[in-house]
C-alpha cells in the first residue's frame, strides 16, 4: 500500500499579497486594526485644524506635533493594512482621510495669508480631478492602484504644511514657497503618471484578451 505523497505548495513571492490563511481580515471587512487609524486620524483632523486657523496666538510645538502626529498615522494604517490584508473599505478610507487632512491644511494656511493661493488651488483641483476619475473608473469595475509617486507627491504637500507650523521656520516664506511649489510639480506629475500606467495596463489587458 503506498502512502500518498504531501500535498506541496509553491513558495509565497516576496511582496506578494497575504495568502487567504495569513490574512486577519477578508477584502469585505470594516472593522480592522487599519480602519481604527485611519477614523481617528480623521476624528482628530478637526481639532487639529482649528488650532491652525487661530495661531493669531503665535505658532506652538503642540500645533507642529499634532500635525507630525497624523502624518505618521497615515503611513501606520498602511503599514497594518499591508500585514493583515488591504480592504475595499480601507481602499476608501484611507485616501478620503489624506485628502481631508492635507487639503484642509493647505485651504487653511491660504486664507490665512500663510500660503499663496494659486499653488494651492492647482493642488485641489487635481486632487478632486483624480478622485473623480478613480470613482468614475471604479464604477466600471476598474481599480487604479497607488503609485510611488503618489505617495512622494502626498509626502511633499505634508511636508508644505509642516514646514509653516514648524516654529524654526514659521516665518520662512522663501521656504514655503519652494516647499509648496515642489509639491505642486510632484502632484501634476503624479497624475499624468497615473494616468498613463492606467492607460498602459488597459492596452494590455486588451492585448491578451486578443
């Protein structure tokens, strides 16, 4: 009688996705460790905000922290998600709660007079302009999945804000401008990025299913 050989699994790729048993949470899950980061980055975002618009008082280490504290929190929940398993839920929340944070501290900054209006603006009207499209493709069932220099362009417009809370350099204007300005050049430049790569990996799909 011979004995059957042990089942064998091919190795994991390194940087692959979790497999269905290492993952904690399903890609339908909405209560995970990630989500809880991402909601009370979002809870303490109004808070936050509001003691920038009233630095009438003088510009504070506490100010400065609590933003250096929610731009932490935006890499920890990825950081979770990437261990436990992504969700569509987090794929949702993740982003709305950048986009609130960043561009509620930049709009901020500007009606103050801290930051110019202009650089600003363009940084809304992309980022509002790529959500739309990713909503918009999402409906036709198409994902459009972060890029690397979509995190280096939202990692440039935190450092904008930062750098106008940050007492040592609160009254540096030339350095905000350059600071604000570079991220205005990254957040163009990711978007014809991810624009491209979107069209590109359309032509292949459509290229194999030929």
């Amino acid at each position: 009688m011979s004995v059957p050989a042990p089942e064998t699994r091919p190795p994991t790729p390194i940087g692959a996705a979790p497999s269905a048993r290492l993952r904690r949470f399903g890609p339908t899950a909405i209560k995970t460790r990630a989500n809880a980061v991402t909601l009370t980055r979002l809870l303490f975002t109004i808070p936050v905000l509001m003691l920038v618009i009233d630095r009438d008082h003088g510009t504070n280490w506490a100010i400065f922290t609590g933003w250096l504290v929610l731009w932490i929190t935006d890499g920890i929940d990825g950081w979770i998600a990437r261990r436990d398993g992504t969700t569509r839920s987090g794929a949702f929340l993740d982003p709305l709660a950048d986009k609130i944070l960043v561009l509620g501290g930049l709009v901020t900054l500007a009606a103050r007079g801290d930051l110019d209006w202009e650089p600003v603006t363009i940084i809304v009207v992309r980022e509002l302009g790529v959500s739309l499209y990713r909503s918009f493709e999402g409906r036709r069932g198409v994902s459009l999945p972060a890029r690397r220099l979509g995190k280096w362009k939202a990692n440039a417009q935190f450092l904008a804000v930062a750098l106008v809370l940050l007492p040592p350099t609160a009254d540096t204007t030339w350095l905000h401008r350059a600071a604000l300005w570079t991220a205005v050049a990254l957040t163009v430049v990711s978007a014809v990025d991810l624009y491209w790569a979107h069209r590109r990996d359309g032509r292949r799909q459509v290229s194999h299913a030929l």
